[in-house]
C-alpha cells in the first residue's frame, strides 16, 4: 500500500512540469518498511527522453515490472502521447507470463484470480512530456492495461481518494511552480497522517521537460515537512473557525 500522486503545473503554458510524490513504505510479506524508493526515473535508449514512474500495491511485484520495463526503453523512444503507456503494458504482460510459469503454467484467468486472492496486485502511475503535452497514464497488474488520466492530476495506492480531495481543494495547474513543489510534500504528510498503510519518507520528483527531470534533496523535503507540522495547528484551527461562522450564518437563515 502506499500514496502516490502526480501534479501538473502550467504557471507558464508553453513549459508545463509535472510534479510526482509518494511516501516510502512498503510491505514484504510481514515485514514493514519505510525506505522504499517509490518514485523511479524511466530513461529512453533512442533518446534523451524521461518519464517517470511512481509505485503502489505489492513491492516484489512492481519492482519486477519497473525492470522490465526499464530494460525494455533501452531501445525505445517517446514517439507518441501512448509510447509509454504501451510500453508499460508489455512489460506488465511479460512479468505476468512469468508469474503463468511459476503458478505451473495455470491459465490467464487463474492468474487473475491469483492476483486478487493473494494481494499481488499494483498500480503504477506514469508522467511523461511529448511535444510539450502532459500526460498521466495509471497501470495495474489485474487487469494488465494502462489508463489515460484525463485531469491535471493522477493518484494511486491506499491514500489515492484522500490525496485527490486534497488536491482539488488546494491545488490548480496554473499556481505558482514553487507552490506546485511545496503541493506535493504538502498532500503526502497529510495523507500519511490519515492512512496507516502509508508512511516513511516522503520522495519527490519533477519532470522539468522531456530530457530532464531531479529528485528534490532528501533534506529539504525533511525541512519543508517539519515546516508542515508546525503550520498544521494553526491553519487548521482558522479553518475551523471560518467554516463554522459560514455554517452558522447559513443556519440564521434557514427557516424552520
């Protein structure tokens, strides 16, 4: 389990960037950790393009398939707004014909059914640039497809539909980039405080264009998540305060 989100900013519409951010737990088994590098730059052989890929669901798994795939770029390019997303479908496809062969040959469905039976499943959530266009796809083991996202943000794992509240609530493309960077940290705190199957260090990556894209320092992202809990009260109780002078002068309104 784990959150994941991916976050477009086009403060300047002729150079949008995406920012991706996901916490750093992950299960083995019964064993819990929280060091996982979640969030993995996928580098394209033929050229000097980048996407990126971030994880949730079954670590062994999606770690299997990020290889595959990462493996498979080595002679691929971005060559459309779906390169990468078919890309990510036949690496699924493979690691899936290895798991037929380690669960004795069995059939595709028995495969599925494995998967749901046995908690084997995962997302992974790609962000890429072609021709200066954003794209978010969002691809699972179960079903072996990958799945535009038609917004101007993605999220997967546990946290996914509280991370996507937040976001629409605080969040909008064309707000400042700084704010964009600052979003996504933001999100992944408050999401871990909530989730229990997500926690660790939060990680965060941005796509600058189609050749480049930097993991933020480890130690600022440890700063700016201290600056969060110390803000949190405060904001939160000014929060409070405005909703409930909003709810009363409604109900002073209402007759009953």
């Amino acid at each position: 389990m784990t959150i994941a989100i991916g976050l477009l900013n086009k403060e300047k519409p002729t150079r949008p960037i995406i920012c991706v951010a996901a916490d750093s737990q992950t299960t083995c088994g019964n064993v819990k950790r929280s060091d996982a590098e979640k969030v993995t730059n996928l580098k394209f052989g033929l050229s000097s393009q980048n996407a990126i890929l971030a994880q949730a669901g079954n670590a062994d798994n999606a770690n299997r398939a990020i290889e595959i795939l990462t493996e498979m770029a080595k002679t691929e390019k971005i060559s459309s707004p779906r390169s990468v997303a078919e890309l990510a479908q036949r690496a699924i496809l493979q690691f899936k014909q290895e798991m037929r062969q380690q669960q004795g040959n069995c059939t595709m469905e028995e495969l599925r059914e494995f998967i749901w039976n046995h908690e084997q499943n995962f997302q992974l959530l790609i962000a890429h640039l072609f021709e200066n266009d954003p794209y978010f796809y969002v691809a699972d083991l179960w079903t072996g497809a990958a799945n535009r996202q038609y917004s101007y943000f993605a999220a997967i794992g546990s946290g996914a539909d509280l991370a996507a509240y937040l976001i629409k609530e605080y969040c909008a493309p064309d707000m400042p980039l700084q704010s964009s960077y600052a979003a996504v940290i933001y999100i992944i705190e408050e999401v871990k405080k909530h989730d229990t199957y997500c926690s660790g260090e939060t990680r965060a990556r941005f796509l600058l264009d189609e050749t480049g894209s930097f993991f933020i320092p480890q130690s600022t992202v440890q700063d700016f998540s201290k600056m969060v809990a110390k803000f949190n009260p405060e904001a939160r109780k000014q929060r409070i305060e405005i909703v409930n002078k909003f709810l009363k002068d409604i109900g002073e309104s209402i007759k009953i």
